[in-house]
C-alpha cells in the first residue's frame, strides 16, 4: 500500500498533466513582478495600447523562458483582434523572434489576409520570412500585399515570395502577375525585389518575362538594377537570342560589376552563348578588370565548347603573353582552359599527317611550353598539367572496365 506522501505525490502529477504543465513547471510563473495571468489580462483588458504592447512582449520572453502554454495563443489573439496598430505590430514582431515555425504561422498567414495597416503588414511579413515554408503556405495574402501602397510592404512581400519559390512544391509562380507590373514602379528598391523574385519563383510564361526583362536591361541606367536583372535572366534559363544580346551589350558596361554578373552568367548559358565569342574575346583582351577578364575567358571555354575552342586557338594564344595579360590569374584561367582540350581534341592533332593541322597543335603546345617559365608559380604548375593532358594519349581501357559501363 503506498504511503500519504507517495499518494500525495501521484495526484499531483496527474493534475498537473491535467491542467496542462509539466512537474517542476510553475502553472502561472512570476515575470518581472507579475504572474503570467495579470499580463494576459493586460494584454485582453488594458485600455492603454502602449500596456497591452509591453505586455505583448512580456509574454513572448515569457514563452522563453517559461514555455507557458498561454503565452504564445494570447500573442496570436492581439495580433488578430487588437485595435491598436502598434500592438498588433509587435504581436508580429514577438512572433518573428520564434524559433518554432509551427507556433505562430498559421496566425500571421490569416493575420496578413486581413490586416489593412501597412506598417503591421510589414512586420507580419518580415515574420513570415524567418522561414520559406511559411510563405510556400502564405502565398495569396502575399500577392495582395504587392499592391500595398507602401513600397516597403511591397519590397518585402516580393521578396517572401522569392523565398517561397525555394520550396520543392509552392505556387509561388503564380505571383508572376502580380511582380511584373512592379518592374516599372517608380520605386528604386520596389523594381529590384520584383526583379529579384521573379528570377527564384520559376514564372509560367518565363520567355515573355525574360524578354521583358532583357528589354529593360537595354534601357537601365541604374547599375544595381541591371545586376539584378542578369542575375535573374541567368535564373529563368530562357536563353533567347535577345536576352543574350542583352547580357552581351552588359560585358561592356561602364559598371565593373555589371560586367563581371553579365560575364559570369553567360558562363552557364551553355552553347546558346556562342553568338557572342568575339565579344568574349574583346573583353578578355582588354577590359580594365582582371575579374571580368577571368571571367570572360571561363564563359569563352563554356559557351563554345572544346570544339570550337580548338578553332579559336589562334586568338587566345596571344592572350598567354605576360604583357598582354600582365594579371597571373587570367594567365592561369587560359592556360587551364586550353589544356581542358586534352589529348582528345588537341593532342592526338601533334601526329596528324596533315601539316597545317599539325603546326597549329605544335603552335599552341609550343606556347604552353613557354608557361613552364612563368613569373608565377601557379601559371607554371597549370602549364606543367595542360602540358601532359595533351601530350599524353589515354590508356585503352581494359575489356572488365567496358564491360562495366
């Protein structure tokens, strides 16, 4: 038979398993003088919007501390049903600083529907952004939001939605109607998380857009805007002739990032870019920047392919030349993208028997070989390998390993 104190001591964890606290968890914990029961009376009945703010508060750092279970349902309630804008907003911002996406979406993605206060549609939204699942499921209530009359709602509603674009399975798309029109908005920071959002949400109708951005990409006066926009053309992957005209009138931008984010981009439009290798060319000869030439030679090599690489030796040759390219590592961005050529489409050309065929892979390994005794030592190394990848024939592979493919 057990004892009064054991008995005692059962019954009271079922009532504290019945009222809803843990053994050992107070079930109305002091916080700064007051029991969690007077600031949820606050936060209910205070006729003072600045009170029932601070008690918004208190109860947040109360769910901190404490877990209390009415903590966080009192936070959403002020959200939803308090008259006061202020406290409304830091309902929001009590709720943005969670670190449970589960506690408070559901509140702020009903809460965005309906609130008509700018300025707590802000911080609702900055809320909501804390996690990109929560604006996969808050999609509608944020394309609303991108015709807040404030810019700043809308800035952060689009990018909520860019964020929301990142999720595997999201509607996000659908707010292609409503980011397109932004892109004229008057609005500096507006036009851009338009631009931005549009390149991450996987738009229907992507060409259109793409073209409607490379149209605008012409025009741009605005260096940030411009790197905003190839940034998000190389994102939707449409690869028209006129969106890499446009990404091609950007390698010579008077903007060093500009050309750098237009160079770079092209760099993955695969063989689509090919149309612009003399433009390549010119920017690795003589832009002023040694990372746009870097990386003009990068997209040279991507774009066109070891083929037509092969067939374009004649002008990077010269390019190897210390005075020409006094920066190393557009030296080494060279002699690694020749010697990417191997013995494949290089090497197996030494033993040819037509003769201008031959003198041409002689020329190019010849000026490889004048590498080995580069200023810099990284130039040296990368030569040395360029040097054996083509001159080196394969082994033929053994009939297990054919067998195995």
């Amino acid at each position: 038979m057990l004892s009064a104190a054991p008995r005692f001591v059962g019954a009271f964890v079922l009532l504290a398993l019945a009222v809803g606290f843990a053994p050992g968890q107070e079930a109305d914990p002091v916080y700064e003088g007051r029991k969690v029961s007077k600031w949820i009376d606050i936060v209910q009945n205070d006729g003072s919007a600045r009170q029932r703010a601070l008690a918004v508060d208190a109860l947040g750092k109360i769910w901190i501390l404490h877990k209390h279970k009415d903590a966080i349902p009192n936070v959403c309630r002020a959200l939803r049903v308090d008259a006061s804008t202020a406290v409304r907003a830091q309902a929001a911002i009590v709720l943005a600083g969670l670190q449970d996406k589960e506690l408070g979406s559901k509140a702020l993605i009903d809460a965005l529907g309906t609130e008509k206060e700018s300025r707590v549609r802000k911080e609702i939204i900055a809320a909501m952004a804390k996690f990109p699942e929560v604006c996969a499921l808050g999609i509608d209530p944020l394309i609303t939001s991108l015709k807040d009359p404030d810019p700043a709602v809308k800035v952060a509603a689009a990018e909520a939605l860019a964020l929301a674009g990142s999720q595997v399975k999201t509607m996000a798309k659908s707010a292609a109607p409503g980011l397109v029109p932004l892109l004229k908005d008057t609005n500096k920071s507006v036009r851009i998380a338009a631009v931005y959002a549009l390149g991450r949400i996987q738009p229907e109708g992507a060409s259109t857009i793409a073209e409607s951005m490379a149209a605008m990409l012409a025009s741009e006066k605005d260096a940030d805007i411009k790197r905003e926009l190839i940034g998000a053309l190389g994102l939707l992957g449409e690869k028209s002739e006129v969106v890499v005209e446009a990404i091609g009138t950007a390698l010579f931008d008077a903007n060093d990032e500009v050309r750098r984010t237009a160079a770079r981009t092209l760099g993955t439009f695969g063989a689509e870019g090919a149309i612009l290798a003399d433009d390549l060319l010119k920017v690795i000869a003589a832009d002023k920047l040694k990372d746009v030439r870097v990386d003009a030679v990068r997209a040279f090599g991507s774009t066109l392919g070891p083929a037509r690489v092969k067939a374009r030796l004649k002008d990077l040759r010269p390019q190897l030349d210390p005075a020409k390219q006094p920066d190393y590592e557009v030296r080494l961005a060279l002699v690694e993208e020749i010697g990417a050529l191997g013995w494949e489409h290089l090497g197996m050309d030494l033993a040819s028997l037509d003769p201008a065929i031959k003198a041409e892979a002689q020329h190019t390994l010849g000026t490889l070989r004048l590498r080995l005794a580069d200023p810099q030592v990284k130039v040296r190394e990368a030569a040395g390998i360029a040097v054996r990848k083509i001159e080196k024939k394969p082994e033929p592979k053994k009939e297990s390993e054919k067998k195995d493919q």
